[in-house]
C-alpha cells in the first residue's frame, strides 16, 4: 500500500484564520443577539426580539458551515471563541433601537471585511454564507433606520412604536414564520 496524502491547496495558511475570524465574530453576534433579544424584549420591541433572535440562530448556521467547510477543505478543526458582547447600554426604546443598529453595522462591517479577504485570497465558495448574511442585514438595517426616523418623529411615544412593532403587519407576526421554519416555537 502506498502513502498518499492529499494536496492542501496553497491559499490554505491565508484562509484558515479568516475562516477563524469568521466563526469567531459570528460566534460573537450570536450571543450579542441573544442577550440584545431579551433587552428588546424588555423594552417592548418585541418585532426586533425575534429579528435579533432569528439572526442570532442564522449566525450560528454560518460557524457550522464554515468549522465543516474548513474541516473538509483544510484538515482543521476550528472552535469559536465568543468575545465581548456587552448589551448595557440598551437601556430604554430609544437607546436599544440604536444600539442594535450601531451594532448591526459593525458586525455586517466586520463580515462584509472578512468575505471580501477570502475573495482576494481564492476562496469564494466559503464566502458566499457571509456576504448572504451580510445582504440579510442590509435589508434589516435600512428597515430599522426608517423606522427610527419613524419612532423619532413620534417622540418614541409608546402608541406610535407598539403600533408598529405588533399590531396588524408588524414585525413580531412577520419574523414568527421565519422562526418557526428555524425550528424554534413558542411554547403555547
């Protein structure tokens, strides 16, 4: 029987820890989403709860992509490591709306930052989830900013930002398929 061994392709030391940084940061925005979720909740943006909630789940299908991709593609095995994901200053309505959308910004920054780096590093393939993920926020982040320019125009009177967030199309009942198609249900 002979020795053979695969080739490893020669991008593999550039790609390896940008696929790190990429399940690092998502592994990252998956718990600044849970924890933020909760804040949201308390707040009573239940709409965004469930989107942060959603994307949370979502980031957590990026690092098993990647950590199998990575597996199969390189011979490694990488783990997330979580890093800082302080929610203190979600505090009222207001502050929680901007903060979620400050934070948004950044991880989608970070992310757009990383793919681009795998690109220019002959990886296009393990991008792809991350710029999807990416697109997936765009839209989130434009809807979220008209509708703080909404709530702001109203003061952030609670009727105004309750009425929006769940009665008739509101985001609550819009993201509750989504979740549910996720597998997650609410216990009823």
């Amino acid at each position: 029987m002979t020795n053979t061994t695969l080739p490893t392709p020669t991008s593999k030391s550039m790609i390896v820890p940008l696929v790190q940084r990429a399940i690092d940061l998502a592994c990252t925005a998956s718990d600044w989403m849970t924890k933020a979720s909760l804040e949201a909740h308390d707040v009573g943006l239940q709409g965004e709860k469930r989107r942060l909630r959603s994307l949370s789940r979502e980031a957590g299908f990026i690092i098993d992509k990647l950590s199998h991709s990575a597996r199969d593609i390189y011979f490694v095995k990488l783990h997330p490591a979580k890093g800082t994901t302080d929610v203190s200053t979600l505090k009222c309505t207001e502050s929680t709306m901007l903060g979620i959308i400050s934070k948004l910004w950044t991880i989608h920054d970070e992310f757009h930052r990383i793919a681009n780096e795998m690109v220019v590093n002959l990886n296009r393939s393990m991008s792809l989830p991350i710029y999807c993920y990416c697109d997936e926020i765009m839209t989130i982040l434009s809807e979220l900013q008209r509708n703080h320019e909404s709530y702001a125009r109203g003061e952030y009177e609670w009727h105004h930002v309750s009425r929006h967030q769940e009665s008739d199309h509101n985001i609550h009942d819009c993201y509750e398929g989504k979740e549910e198609s996720q597998g997650y249900k609410d216990h009823k």
